[in-house]
C-alpha cells in the first residue's frame, strides 16, 4: 500500500476519531491554542496599533521591532522560554503571541493610515473628540485591514501551532511528532492534512468576515459624501 | 496568501519528509578502500562516539597504526553500510541498538545475551570484539524526593505508586521498552504519559524537578543525572534493552594487536567515566574530543 492511501485509512478510521487523542478532541485543542494565541496579541497589538495609526507615533520603532519578531525562529522561542517555563501552556503560547503581533500590529496601524486625512480633517472640523474620531471615523474605515491583519495572524498561528506538541501538549501537531517519531508517516500526513484543511477553512471565514468589513467601509464613506 | 500558506504548509512537509528520509550515506562520496596499512575510524554523530573514536584512535596510533578518521555520519543505517563497503572500517557502536538493526526480530535485553547473540547476526564481513561495561541506554530517573517519600528505587516499584506522569520522548509510547512494556513486563498501569521532544533534555529535566512529571527518560550517561541527584530506577526485568558499548570492525581488518589494544579500553571503560566526559564536551568549557580521549587514557595508562 502507498503512503497517500494508508494516509485516507488512517483518516477515515473511526478509532481515530474518538476518545481524548481523536481527530475532533485535537482540533478543538488547536484551535483552542490557536484563539488563545491570536487574542491574547490581538489585547495588546490592536489598541497599540490603533495609538500608532491616530498619533503617527513610533511608527519606526513598531515597524523595526515587528520586523525583528517576525525573524525570530518560533522552535528557538518556544524552547528557550520552556527551559525556564517548564512543560504547559506557557511556552507555546509566547512564541505563537510573538508570531502573531506583528500582522496585527501593521494591520492595525496601517489601517488607520490608510483613512484619507481629509476625512480626520472633517471629523475634527465637526468638533468630534479625539475618541470620537478615532472609534467613528478611523476605525470603521480601517477595518478592512484590521480584518485582514487578524487573518494573516490567525493563519500563521494555526499552521505553527503544530509546535505546542514538541513539550507535552496536544494539538494537530501531535500527529506530526508522534508520527516522526515512530517513522509513522501516514498519522503524519495525515495530521498535515487536518492541519492544512483548517487553514483553509478558517482563511475562508476571515475573508467572509473581510468581505462584511469592506461593505461596512463603502457604508461609512456613502455616509460621508451625502 | 492563501496560497502561500497552503505552500508553506506544504514546504514543510516535505522538509519533515527530507529529514526522515536522509539515511542517505555521507561517506559514498569516497568509498574507495582505504589503504590496506591504514585503519579508518568512524562516528556516528557527534559527542560521546566521537569521544570514543578519539580514544580508539589514540590508543591504535600509539601502537603504530596508521589511523583515518571518519567522523559526524549521521545513523547507523549510513555507517553500517559503509563498513561493508570498506569506506570505513571500525565504529563505536552500541550494543542493543546494532542488534536490534541487523536482526529486526531480536528479543536478547540483557548485557550478556545481547552480546551473545550479535556475532551470529551480523551481516558477513564484520564482527565485534568485547563489549564494555560503560553503557548509555535509556533509563527510568526520579528525584531523591520522590524515590524517598515513595521507597522507590527499581522500576517494579513504581507498580504501587498511583497516578504518576512520566515524560519521554513520543516514540516511548509504542515502543517495546516504553509504557507498552511498563504493563505487560511490569505490571504498571494508569501511567499518564507526558511526550517531551528533547530526548532526555533540559525540558525533560525541568518538567521532572518542577513536579509536573515523576519519572523521566534520561539517557545513562546525561551528566544532568549526577549534577541532580536523580535515582535511576534498576531494571530488574531487562525491559531496556543493554546498549554497552561495543567496537564493531570489518573481519579484514581485525588483527590480534588491534583487537587486543579495544578489548583493553573496552574493559576499563565505564559508564561513569563517560558520564564524566560529556558533561565537560558538553559543558561550559567544551573540552574536545581528542583532549577528553587523551586525559583519559592517560589516567588508565593505557598509552
């Protein structure tokens, strides 16, 4: 039998889809790693982006230091911070936060960018507050590429979150290091199967989300010109 | 984006794939025979073989033979080939794992059947000469706290301990030696296990002090046993298999002199002293190989 065949038994055997190590336990626990990963960045990346964006403020600094996270090799982090961590929920969870700041920082700040000045001008002219053109105007007009930050974030963590399996938690990525380790290739390919498939689907549902953000936009800037 | 992620995915994958896949041979390159009055000296990785090789190889120059050396292949699956080839022609190896990669169907656990049962299964062409006593296999390690508070002190112990968690790597959950064979060989059931990538690591070490694991998988001869304190359960059963080490040479080119000169290191080698020797290659200072092999066939005058 071939890999790829012994890889549909693999994942259409009904012993692999029950019990605490099933396929439908696994990817509950990933995308559990996956949501905490993404909002506990999106808690600190967003309303610092949304600073940058209105303010123009350290926008050098944020682009430099996101641009370093971004190098920062996830396996390197996640064993560097395990040392002193120990085994848990800890360590995955900071190098997959680290992983996921960046897109969500730029596309918090360059979202605010992207609302056109004369639209801030005339927000202000109308005597909003500060908040008020911020939570009124530049938000509702920078979702788009919030979204599309939070999309980008979320599909890097969940194609990484297979590292969380290396110290002792679940996941999909336990698929892929059980399997190598036991040169089990089928439960391995299998694994990325199940891995790509919810990457795919959860891309499809931020671009609907994206998709709603740009009518919300459209319904923000008709509003402006009557 | 979609469509670089699904590649990257895809990517690594194949890179997953690549690196399981490379039992390729490193030494094909230049696998001609070496020179009938030379003697090429392999090592399989780095570290504790290469140690070894140096001690080999230091102890046959000052017997007045010529010595290549090929070290850093990457698994026994490229080194034992290469043996047959004549690209090298002696390796430090260990016992247990030689056995069970020339006779998939081998059960032998123990220091001497294991022993016993390689000469007849290697392939033509090659043979070992004595086993050492030193030997670097994987074994059951709990705190002091813990063995104390319990009185464990033996792998059949652990049977009246309730509920502990033990980490090790992924594979010691299917393996013979690992929790399939803590039940039927010993009797231990309700072992929540705890997979740790590291191979006996740092993490492994950290989760076993911190309390998060009880019992840990740690290679015999990591210096982090000794440095704390750590018991390692015995092995009444022979459930893990004997990995002592053992030079495995081409018949072609075992004289009397060299195997008279190994069985002589094989013999004053112990666990202990390997012990000793990784935790300075692997320690602060990085002592080289052939400065560690140097120091210690000093001390034995074995020069």
């Amino acid at each position: 039998m071939s890999v790829a065949s012994e890889t549909v038994d693999w994942l259409t055997d009904s012993a692999n889809w029950s019990g605490d190590e099933g396929i439908p336990h696994r990817l509950l626990e990933h995308v559990y790693y996956t949501g905490l990963a993404v909002g506990i960045a999106a808690l600190v990346a967003v309303p610092l982006g949304l600073w940058i964006g209105h303010t123009g403020r350290f926008r050098n600094v944020a682009i430099l230091v996101t641009g370093s996270m971004r190098a920062l090799p996830t396996l390197g982090v996640l064993s560097l911070v395990a040392i002193y961590s120990g085994i848990g929920l800890t360590a995955p969870l900071v190098a997959l936060i680290v992983l996921a700041i960046p897109p969500l920082l730029a596309g918090a700040y360059s979202g605010i960018e992207s609302v056109d000045p004369r639209t801030v001008d005339a927000a202000r002219a109308m005597g909003m507050t500060e908040w008020q053109v911020l939570l009124r105007v530049e938000v509702p007009l920078a979702l788009p590429l919030l979204v599309g930050g939070v999309r980008s974030a979320v599909l890097q963590v969940v194609a990484t979150a297979t590292v969380a399996a290396y110290i002792s938690l679940g996941g999909l990525g336990r698929y892929l290091i059980d399997g190598l380790a036991i040169r089990d290739y089928p439960q391995m390919l299998g694994g990325s199967v199940l891995v790509i498939g919810l990457a795919l689907v959860l891309d499809g549902v931020f671009a609907s989300i994206q998709h709603l953000a740009l009518g919300e936009r459209s319904r923000v800037e008709a509003a402006r010109r009557t | 984006m979609k469509l670089t992620k699904v590649s990257a995915v895809v990517a690594a994958i194949a890179i997953g794939f690549g690196l399981t896949a490379c039992g390729g041979d490193p030494t094909k390159d230049d696998s001609a025979p070496s020179a009938s009055d030379t003697l090429t000296i392999g090592a399989v990785g780095s570290g504790e073989a290469q140690i070894v090789a140096e001690i080999y190889k230091q102890a046959l120059e000052a017997q007045g033979v010529k010595i290549k050396t090929k070290y850093g292949i990457e698994t026994r699956e490229a080194a034992v080939p290469a043996l047959q080839d004549g690209s090298i022609d002696l390796l430090p190896d260990y016992s247990g794992n030689l056995l069970t990669f020339v006779d998939k169907a081998a059960t032998a656990t123990s220091p001497a059947d294991v022993e016993a049962a390689l000469p007849a299964a290697l392939p033509k062409g090659l043979e070992v000469f004595k086993a050492s006593p030193a030997e670097d296999k994987d074994s059951l390690n709990v705190t002091k706290a813990f063995s104390d508070k319990n009185g464990v002190t033996s792998i059949a112990d652990l049977a009246k301990v309730k509920g502990f968690a033990l980490g090790a790597n992924p594979e010691f959950k299917e393996r013979a030696y690992g929790i399939p064979g803590l039940e039927k060989v010993y009797g231990i059931t309700g072992i929540k296990f705890v997979p740790i990538s590291d191979f006996g690591g740092p993490k492994t070490l950290k989760a076993l002090l911190d309390d998060d694991i009880q019992v840990a998988d740690i290679y015999t001869t990591t210096p982090s046993i000794t440095e704390n304190n750590l018991v390692t359960l015995a092995d009444p059963q022979n459930l893990i298999a004997a990995q002592n080490l053992i030079p495995l040479i081409r018949t072609a080119k075992a004289t009397t002199a060299i195997e008279d000169t190994l069985n002589k290191i094989s013999a004053a080698l112990t666990t202990a002293d390997l012990v000793d020797m990784n935790g300075k290659n692997n320690g602060a200072d990085k002592v080289a190989p052939d400065v560690l092999a140097k120091e210690w066939l000093t001390a034995k005058n074995l020069l």
